[in-house]
C-alpha cells in the first residue's frame, strides 16, 4: 500500500509500505480514498515537536 511518510524538515514523500496487519480483535483496516495533512500537523512536518509529544 502506499503512505505519506515524514523524511525529514519539510520533506514528505509518498511510498510503497507493507499491507497492515490485524492483531487484535478490536482491530480494523480502513480505506481511503482521499486523504490531506491537517493543518494543525503543519508544525510537525517543519519539525517542531511540542514537548509532550517527545519520548
């Protein structure tokens, strides 16, 4: 399948992934056919990550 991948500052690409596997029973796949980064991601992407998002 394909995904929007992060690669770095500012650099977004879209790749081939593995198909995503089901492990549990609450689990599902989704299908989408169209799909956006939400703005609010934005700062993400120019990599800044707020600090409780860090581990």
């Amino acid at each position: 399948m394909k995904a929007l991948c992060w690669e770095g500052v500012n650099k977004l690409a879209v790749d081939q992934v593995p198909d995503p596997v089901l492990r549990n029973d609450q689990d599902v796949v989704v299908r989408l056919i169209a799909g956006t980064t939400c703005g609010s991601d934005l700062h993400l992407i120019g990599g800044c990550i707020p600090m409780g998002m860090q581990r």
